[in-house]
C-alpha cells in the first residue's frame, strides 16, 4: 500500500505528475472555484471521497499491483536525501515567553520577533475596534478581534478569574528562530545550540517554506505553554498568515480556531470550529486554569491537594475538587473541515499546568507535592527531566517541502516518523528516571510503544489526567489521535554509553484504522511495508546525574471523584459510522459526509455546527454512551470541556483496562465496539463540540456541536450561532435542534 522507496523512475515521475494534479485541484478548492461535491458529479472522486484511478490523478495507475485505489500518502515516497535515521538531536519543545499582565498599559507584545509594540487591552467582550481589509478578503472595514462580539461571547467569570499572565502567539509560514528557549541548559538538550533553529525536519533536508509550514511564531520547535492553576492566562493569538486563502502551499486554510484541548473554561475560549478568525485579526483566550467544582465545591479552600505552587516554594490553597487536577493538555486548530491540514502544517503545540500536587519540582516534600521526575532549581515547573514529545508522521514531495493528500477521507497517514517535528531524532539521557509527556499529534495514524529492550515503562497518566495509580507495562495501549500518555522510564538500569530505542508496534495500510500491532520482535525486523512501524526515538545513556535523583512514583497519585451520589439527568447515544446524511444546507455552517453520527436513534447526520445535537442541563450529570456503527474502522471520540470516567467497554466494567480508571477525555472506539462514560457539567456553559480525532473523520464529517445554554435556570433557547467574515462576525439562529437534544 505504501510506494516502495525502490520503485522504478518512470512509477516516480507518474506519481510526482499525480502529486503536482493533486496541487492544482487543492488550490481551486482553497479559492472556492470548486467544490467536493464537483469532484463526485464529475467522476473524478467517489462517494466515500477517495479520488478514482484516474491517470494523472493515482500514482498506481496502470501499474500491475494497483489492486485498488488505497494509497495512504497518494503521494511519491518521501525523499531522504541522504539523511540516516538518530543522526540529529532532539530539540525539546521552546517555551512560550510569559508577561505578567498590568491592566491600562496594554498588552506590551512579549514575541522577541516582534517587539516593543503594545497592543490594546484584552476586554471581557469582543474588541471591535476597525481596521481596513485587504482586497482579496472584500476590502472595507472589520474588527482587529476575530471573536464574535456581545455578552454571548464574553469572557465567563473574567473577575473571578482576572488575567495575571500574558502568552503573546503569531501563526505564520516558517522561517529561523533565533530565539529558542527550551527551558533547560544545552547539556540537558542533547547539546543544542539554542542560538539558530532552522526550520527543517533534519539539517540535511531543505528548509520548509513559508507556504508548506505554519507554525506557532513561525518557527520550530513546536511550543511549550506553561501555566499554573489560577494564574489566569490571556493567550493573544495573532492570524499573521497569507491574505489570500490560495497561498497554503497546496493545502491547509488561513483562518483559524484554537482549541486548548480539554481546557475547562468557557466555550468562548474553547476554540469553537465555527468560530475563527482571518488574517490580519487577533482573538484573545482566556484560560482561567480552574479546578473543576470551582463554584460549588471545597468553597473554605482548606484543602491543600486542591492548590497552586507559589514562588516561595509552598501552596496557594484553592476552591475546587483536587481529584480533578489536571497535568498535560495540548493546543491545536479547529478550523470547521480544516482541521487535518492546519495541525498537519504545525498548528500544534503543548501545554504543561502545575498544581499542588503536580508541581515540577521533585525536591519538595510537604506531604502533598507527589515528587513526579522533574528537577529542583525552580519553585515550580523545572523542565529538565520532564520531557514533551509530540509524534506524528509526515511526508514530503519531491523538493523536500511538507505535502498532503486532502483527498483521502479515510484519513491521511505520512511514511516518514518525526518526534518534535524531526525526524528520527535521539535524546541524551542521564542515569535517573525521566518523565515524558507523550502526544500522538498525527491526523489518522495509531501508535502503539515499547521500549526497544522490551523493559518497563511506568504509565502516571492518561490525556494529561493524573491516574488513581501508577500502572507497570512494558508496552503502552494503542494510542489514538490525541490521547496523551505521561510515563516514567528509569534510565539508571543502564550504563553509560548503552543506547535504547521507542518502538512503533502498530501497522497502518490505510487511516481507516490499525492493520495490526505486531510483536516487538517483528516490528525490529524491518520487515514492515508500513515506513512508521519500528524504531523511531533513540535515548543515548551519557552520564550520571550530577546530583542524586530525588523523584518517585508513589503508589497513589490521584483518585477519581466520586459521582456515584449524584443523579443521572439523562442517558444519551451516539453512534458514529459512515453513509451520513445532510438535512441542511447552509454552505458556511453545514457539511459533505461520509462520515456522520447518530444521536440517539436519529438519523447518520454530516457535521452541521449551527445544529443542536444535546443540550445537558448545568449542574448535572449524565452517562453518556459511544458506539462505533461499523467493523471497518477505528474511532478516538474527543468530548470537549468535560472530562468523563468509563463505566464500562462493551458493556463491561471488566474491559476497561487499568490505564482507562482515570479521567480521560478521548475515548477510543475500538471497529464495532462501545465505550460507556459518565459526566458532570458544571462552572461555564456555552457550546462544544464532540467528535472523532481522526481529524480526517471530524472534517469530513464526524463532528457535533452540543451546549450548556440554561446556567443553572430554565433552557429557554439554544445559543445563535457565529458567522464569521473578516467584516465582522453576525449571528443566526440555529439551522436545526435534533428533538432529543433538550431531554
């Protein structure tokens, strides 16, 4: 399934003349000349979205193993140009420059590309201050703020929670970053200099143009965010993209909607999909960094467990149940059907938040701070031994520039593995243990890890949520798009100068879903027609520790709340599979299958953002169940806003496997299985979203819009939905309330 990297060169120009046709229909979609639906009437793609076999559009074309038309990159290998495999360091992730905020004196931009220029304060409601609009996006005049406007929209709680930090953020094309900032010394990052980065995938390929990578401030590495609770941060970020939506470099959109995943705060600041912005604009989130229960819920703060780290090395004690702390979340582009292409394009980037009990600091011992691998020098948040690895699998054409084929909508899978966005990197560790923060970043490819030598791992936590205790493998669960595993690997079992390698066990031949997850012993063998599968992250062993290593793995980290008291409001269903239906037809907020969820027993509906799916009621709890329709595929599901505990797999309490007793908020669901979960909704309100991460299946498409509209009171009507243009953002009402929404 995959093009072999010996294939003919005449097999190559056919698929490089393929990747170049693929390139001309992308550019005329990104200009709206055509649409998905013109590419079905006129034969040229199928129903399920897969373009046909026809010459000049498939690689395989006449080619006499072209079985089918099933070709996870549809594109020509990706060109190495000489490099090796564990020949570049790792760089860990740059962390984003932190301002504390002084209301009246503006938000001073804190990027060091762009310095010394004040911006205006952020407000609870929508700036709307004009500014003019370029030709190519209707002229006039628009808002400098992309967030819809009004009390709708306003920032919830902006008192209570009043920003004390300033995170100032650009999208634009690559380019060098001269100002990395990995938060460790060089000896700590496998001794980079952190003088120049170059925004390449190796330093022997080309450097990626301003057109095929958009990243956070342009540059690489992918950003670190680094927060703590209640210290309310105010993230500006700023559309610096192309004007002109047909300069994507062959794929991706220039508007944007970012989505702190899992964040509990209000929808306003969610990253809503149909709430983005365009170039020129900025829109400013609010992260308020709140234990859930924040209102309702430990109200005398007596409880150090739920508490902040201060400077001086002890605990801020705050409102809020402790047990739901959370660790590691990440933050990526939302974009209504583009969300693939833009976190594809590096739209991507992590978020560490520390807590009482998670400080990042191994040295303190109060009876609360669990002494997790991380360092000392630092009252909270020390990075040296708490790592962020972002894996994702990429591709390039034939220049070395980052390419994709849109038109798979099984889900796109690259055959070149990259850590950090480079490829195959190694890692210098010391003898001690290490925490890695792990993040599947991919758009439809499933990874399965062990350590080369087969030897433990220790698995603390499972999407950023700390688990009730620590759970021994030797090889981790399948992870699915952007599930997150935080484990601990104790490197003092082995000498200075060994090396051990992170292992790919999971096979892909197409994005539908895993082929299989083969044993440690094949997956080394290099037998694998899958490019992703086998070693991928080299730890080079260099030294001991300098000072001894004070980190542990206690038997308890954090136990789950206990909802067993509390009602259940209601019971819903959602089933998710192919052949949706539309039953709207609004071009903005509506769109094309196949992918569609039912809604407790309603029909397969094609993702609609201005529709209504389920309206849960604020204060209450509900059991939620996720059912896969189908035997062909493989679905994480991502409920945004609230993290849920599952009851059951299949049906069973049994089923769930230790690594899934915590909190999580992507379900993995497994070809024709179940997954049960039980919620709380409580603190804000607004609407969310609820959808598959395969981000192939979201955007094309798998995805739902469900809200907390009553605050407590009588729902008395669904919130309208934004309209965004770069003249400014209109409401509507809702395009259709399913009837079992409001039950």
């Amino acid at each position: 399934m995959y093009l072999p990297r010996d294939v003919s060169k005449a097999r190559l120009r056919e698929a490089e003349i393929a990747r170049r046709n693929f390139a001309e229909l992308t550019r005329a979609l990104a200009k709206g000349e055509v649409t998905r639906r013109d590419f079905i009437k006129w034969g040229l793609a199928t129903s399920g979205g897969l373009l046909v076999p026809v010459h000049g559009l498939s690689p395989f074309t006449s080619s006499a193993y072209a079985d089918e038309f099933n070709i996870p990159t549809g594109l020509p290998p990706s060109p190495l140009f000489g490099v090796q495999a564990f020949t570049q360091p790792m760089p860990r992730f740059d962390v984003l420059p932190r301002k504390a905020y002084t209301p009246g004196k503006g938000v001073m931009n804190p990027i060091p590309a762009y310095p010394g220029v004040p911006g205006p304060d952020p407000t609870e409601q929508a700036n709307t201050e004009l500014q003019p609009v370029p030709a190519v996006l209707g002229s006039g005049y628009g808002p400098v703020e992309g967030r819809p406007p009004g009390p709708i929209w306003a920032h919830q709680q902006w008192q209570d929670f009043f920003p004390k930090v300033v995170v100032e953020v650009t999208q634009e094309g690559a380019k060098t970053n001269n100002y990395y900032d990995p938060g460790v010394p060089s000896s700590l990052n496998s001794g980079i200099d952190p003088a120049v980065i170059k925004p390449r995938f190796h330093p022997g390929l080309p450097d990626q143009g301003s057109l095929a990578l958009w990243t956070f401030n342009g540059t690489l590495p992918p950003k670190l965010l680094i927060g703590r609770y209640h210290e309310s941060i105010l993230f500006r970020h700023h559309n610096r993209l192309p004007d002109d939506p047909a300069q994507n470099g062959g794929f991706g959109l220039h508007t944007l909607s970012t989505h702190e995943h899992n964040g509990h705060h209000g929808a306003e600041n969610d990253g809503f999909t149909g709430a983005f912005f365009f170039p020129g604009q900025f829109y400013d989130y609010h992260y308020p960094i709140c234990h859930g229960g924040y209102f309702s819920i430990n109200q005398g703060e007596n409880d150090p467990r739920c508490g902040s780290p201060n400077d001086a090395g002890g605990i801020d004690n705050l409102a809020g149940d402790y047990r739901e702390t959370m660790s590691t979340h990440w933050f990526h582009d939302h974009m209504f059907s583009f969300t693939a292409q833009n976190v594809y394009k590096g739209n991507a980037g992590m978020f560490n938040l520390y807590s009482s009990l998670d400080r990042g600091n191994e040295e303190i011992e109060d009876g609360v701070n669990l002494r997790l691998p991380s360092g000392r020098d630092k009252s909270y948040g020390n990075l040296d031994y708490d790592v962020n690895l972002m894996l994702a699998d990429k591709a390039w054409d034939g220049d070395g520039q980052l390419a994709m084929d849109i038109f798979d909508f099984d889900g796109f899978l690259g055959d070149v593995m990259t850590v950090n966005l480079v490829y195959k990197p190694y890692f210098e560790v010391e003898r001690r243990k290490y925490r890695f923060r792990i993040l599947n970043a991919a758009v439809a490819r499933f990874f399965k890890l062990s350590l080369s030598d087969a030897s433990p791992m220790i698995i603390i936590a499972n999407d950023g949520n700390l688990l009730p205790s620590p759970v021994v493998v030797t090889a981790l669960d399948v992870m699915g798009i952007a599930e997150r595993f935080d484990i601990v690997i104790d490197f003092s079992r082995y000498k200075i100068g060994n090396r051990v390698w992170l292992v790919n066990l999971t096979e892909h031949e197409n994005g539908r879903r895993p082929k299989e997850d083969l044993s440690l012993r094949d997956a080394l063998s290099g037998k694998s027609d899958d490019p992703c599968v086998g070693r991928f992250l080299e730890f080079r062993i260099v030294r001991d520790p300098a000072t001894p290593d004070l980190s542990r793995v206690p038997a308890v980290l954090c136990p789950n709340p206990d909802l067993s008291k509390i009602p259940v409001a209601a019971k819903r269903t959602f089933e998710f599979g192919r052949g949706a239906n539309q039953n709207t037809s609004d071009p903005i907020t509506s769109f094309f299958g196949p992918w569609g969820i039912k809604t407790s027993g309603g029909d397969m509906l094609a993702a609609d953002f201005g529709r209504v799916s389920a309206a849960p009621r604020f204060g209450t709890r509900e059991i939620w169940t996720l059912k896969n329709g189908g035997g062909g595929w493989d679905h994480p599901i991502h409920i945004h806003f609230e993290e849920g505990q599952i009851l059951a797999r299949d049906g069973k309490l049994s089923n769930v496997p230790a690594w899934e007793r915590g909190r999580k908020d992507v379900y993995r669901l497994h070809p024709g299985g179940s997954v049960t979960i039980t919620m709380q909704f409580r603190d804000f309100g607004g609407m969310f979203m609820e959808h598959c991460h395969n981000t192939t299946h979201e955007d094309n498409a798998m995805l739902l819009r469900w809200e907390i509209d009553d605050l407590g009171g009588a729902f008395l009507r669904p919130l309208p939905t934004p309209i965004p243009t770069p003249q400014g953002v209109t409401f509507v009402d809702p395009s259709d309330i399913l009837p079992t929404a409001l039950r």
